[in-house]
C-alpha cells in the first residue's frame, strides 16, 4: 500500500534531516529514508568522530606540556582503545539525539534503500520512492508531492589505487582503527588530510602528506597555507608538495606499503605501515533512479537551480550531491532554503562568499570570503591587515601562540573581502568575520567592535585596526 506525503528526503545526514525538520515545523507531512544510521557521514564517518579523536590527540599533547604550566606528572601513557570508545560514545549520543528529533518532528523514518521510480500507477509525475527495506520485508511505496535528494558523498580514491581497507584505507577505515600504526602516508593534503596529519603526529606516528598541488589547504589564503606548513613541519611531519602519486604502482611489501611519487622531475618512495588516501569526495548519485526523471548532472554532480530544484521542479537536491561547498553547514541551509521554497517562503540561498570554512588541525585554520589572491583577480584592489597571536595576552597564558588573523578589504570602498585566521581555537572565532560579511561590514566597524580583554578575539580586533595600520598592540 501507498503512503502519501508531502515531502520525502532521501538521505538523513545533517543536510537531510535538518531539512525534514524544518518542514515538519511548515507543517508538512515528512519521511526521510536511510539506508544506514540517521547522522549520515557526519554524525558517524566525518565531522564528529574525527574532531573527537582531534581532541584526544590535543589532550595527549598538553599533557606531554604540562610541565610547562607547572603541572609535573609522570609520563603520559596512550591508550588508543579508550580514544575510540569516547570517539563512539560522543557519536552515539548524538544518534540518539538525533532520533529523538524526528519523533518529536513526527517524522516518518524508513531504514532502506530508497530509489526514485518514473511515472508509473502511484503518480503521473516521476518521484514516487521505492523504499528497499533493510529488513527484507517487501519494498514500500512513499508517494510524496516534493522530493529532496540529500544522499551525500564518499571517499573518491585515485585511479587505479586498491583501497583494501587494511593497509590502504579511507578516512572511513581510518576513523575505525583500533590501534595506531608507527607510520602512515597520506595521499592528499586539503582539509581533512591535514586534520589526520596533525592529529596522528601528536599521537606520535611518523607521517607523510603527498600533496599534489604546489601547496597544501589550496583553497585557503596562500599565507595560512604557509603558516600551517611551518606548523605541520614542526610537529615532524614530511610534507612533499607538487608530488604525483604514481598511483597504480602502489604495493604492499610486507608490513610496509611502497608509495611512488613523482616529484621534481625524479621518482621518489613514500614507505609507510600504512596508507590514507584522502583526495576528495565524489556524490553518491548512482542507484538513487536518477535515470528515471529529467534530472541533469553535470561532472558526477545533480544540477539545480539557485533554490536548488532540478529539471524535474517538484525534486530538489542539497549538500555534496550537488557538489560546491561540501560542508555540513552548508548542506543545512541548503536543505532549509529548498523546504522553505517548496512552501512558497523567502528562503535565503547559500552565498559561499559567506559561508565559514575550517580545517581542525592543530592549529586550527577558518576563513570565510576571498582569498587575498582570488579578490586581485576579480579585479579589487586591495589592502590587508595581519595581526599575530605572539602579542596577544590570552595566548600566551594558554601557551599556544602560533598564527595569526588576516583581513582583506576593498582598499576603494572598504568592504570586508575576507577573513582568515590560522591558530588556536580560530574555528569557534570565525563566526564573528562571517557576521560580519553577512551584515556586509566594513574592517573599520569591526576594529570598532569592543572584544573583550584578555581573550583570544582581540586579534581579530587588532587585525581589522591593521588594515589602516592602526594596531595597537602591533610592531
């Protein structure tokens, strides 16, 4: 037997149910199909566990320090099986936070594989959901008058590289490892290659990046690369830039997986215990019935418009299958705009020039607008301020000064072009950059900002007043 709905979400990773809710609160009848846990790969396979097990390898790390402060202790011991047991608590609490939102949203969940079927008895219109039960009883039917599909991503591997899920692995494989191995090379260094760098080297693992871009976190402003850079090379960690992995001559030799490289014209071996492939994320769009509607797709990704409706206008899709910005905020607000336009609302689209990206390394990176680079070559002409953590009071009293905060301003009108900030805790402190852009500021009125003495935000204080070479605290 049919069900009738209003709408129906294909995928409940934050992107999805954050939009199933905010459509039960518009009143609408909702079921959100999942084919594994509610959370989706942030809850589960991203976001949350990777940033626990960063918190870990940061509290083995101050300890380690702790004679520093004044704190003697004897040494500090590892053990890796109660990392992940506290990993797999925080994720499982959130599960069921989860789960409680969807009863209290009176929202349907089906827990299957869900696929979109043609015009057919149940609906003139393609968009009816054949829901393949995990249980194996008989497939259900949900007919609903809109459909969004947020079905995500996974892991993308390179050509002709085996991922075999023991040596050579996935940030999937990699977030289940039950102890760590004495070297790892890892083949990517963007956001969450960098994030496993710096937490497997405080764990004292010998680490690798291979990254084949000239620089590392390449779509951060080329000064945070470079301070991150100094960072990672810091803790110990071998960063080979511009270094192509020769990907089908990868092989396991006994307890060591060989890595060739090209670098600099010559033929170089990465030798590690094991291999994290990390080199983006590629949509999951295959078997979803994508071939039984209108919908386009452009480069392995659906096509929409900018309130994130395809071809076929009753089926939207938000978050990594529509590729851009694959963050979890960004698959939220997604998921709220396209509801609230399905109920002939205002929705506010995502404006990535607004959206606050971070790395959770240690140290941490954020930023939000362009980058110093891309703001000269859409033509501004631009001034910016930089302001360090070494003369900010608060950091030294946590006894972590490394980085800094970059402005970059309209030098003609004084527009805020961007922000971006490379130190500690400097992804809790974005935030106030990315109001910024959205109240479209001015650096002068955020300068004008009290920020509270002492505290790790006077720097983005000081490095707004640098902007007009009006620093206080600067040399």
């Amino acid at each position: 037997m049919a069900k009738d709905y209003d709408l129906v979400v294909l995928g409940a990773g934050t992107g999805g149910y954050v939009a199933a809710i905010r459509a039960s609160q518009l009143g609408m009848k909702v079921a959100v199909v999942e084919k594994e846990n509610l959370g989706g790969t942030c809850l589960h396979k991203g976001c949350i566990p990777s940033k626990a097990l960063l918190r870990s390898a940061e509290v083995y790390k101050t300890v380690q320090k702790s004679a520093d402060f004044g704190v003697e202790t004897s040494e500090p011991g590892l053990n890796f099986l109660k990392v992940q047991e506290r990993k797999q608590g925080i994720v499982d609490q959130l599960h069921k936070g989860v789960q409680h939102l969807m009863k209290k949203g009176k929202i349907d969940v089906f827990h299957g594989h869900g696929r979109i079927l043609g015009p057919s008895i149940f609906s003139p219109s393609p968009g009816t959901i054949s829901v393949e039960n995990n249980d194996g009883s008989e497939n259900e039917m949900l007919v609903p008058k809109f459909v969004l599909i947020a079905t995500g991503s996974r892991p993308k591997t390179l050509p002709g590289l085996e991922i075999d899920k023991e040596k050579i692995m996935t940030s999937d494989e990699a977030l289940q490892m039950e102890e760590l191995p004495a070297s790892i090379t890892i083949v990517g260094g963007g956001v969450i290659g960098i994030e496993w760098a710096s937490m497997l080297a405080d764990f004292g693992v010998e680490v690798t990046v291979l990254e084949y871009l000239p620089r590392i976190l390449p779509l951060e402003d080329e000064d945070i690369s470079k301070e991150m850079l100094r960072a990672m090379k810091k803790k110990k960690v071998k960063i080979v830039t511009s270094a192509k992995v020769l990907a089908d001559q990868v092989k396991t030799d006994g307890d060591k997986v060989i890595v060739p490289y090209e670098h600099k014209g010559e033929t170089k071996y990465a030798e590690t215990e094991k291999v994290l492939v990390s080199v983006g994320r590629a949509a999951n769009i295959s078997d979803i019935g994508l071939q039984n509607t209108d919908i386009k797709t452009e480069k392995d990704f659906i096509v929409t418009n900018e309130y994130y409706q395809t071809k076929e206008s009753h089926i939207y899709a938000i978050g990594d299958v529509i590729g851009g910005l694959q963050l979890a905020h960004v698959a939220s607000h997604e998921g709220i705009a396209a509801v609230e336009h399905m109920a002939d609302g205002d929705p506010h689209p995502v404006n990535p020039d607004m959206v606050a990206k971070c790395t959770y390394s240690s140290p941490e990176a954020a930023s939000v607008g362009l980058t110093e680079a891309d703001a000269k070559e859409k033509g501004y002409e631009v001034k910016t301020g930089t302001f360090p953590f070494k003369a900010i009071g608060k950091a030294l009293v946590n006894g972590d000064t490394t980085g800094f905060v970059k402005f970059v301003s309209d030098a003609k009108t004084d527009d805020l072009l961007g922000v971006h900030m490379v130190g500690p805790h400097v992804t809790d402190m974005i935030s106030e950059a990315a109001l910024a852009k959205v109240l479209d500021a001015a650096h002068w009125e955020v300068a004008e900002t009290i920020h509270p003495h002492p505290s790790l935000s006077e720097a983005v204080g000081e490095a707004a007043l640098a902007v007009d070479g009006k620093a206080i605290h600067g040399g």
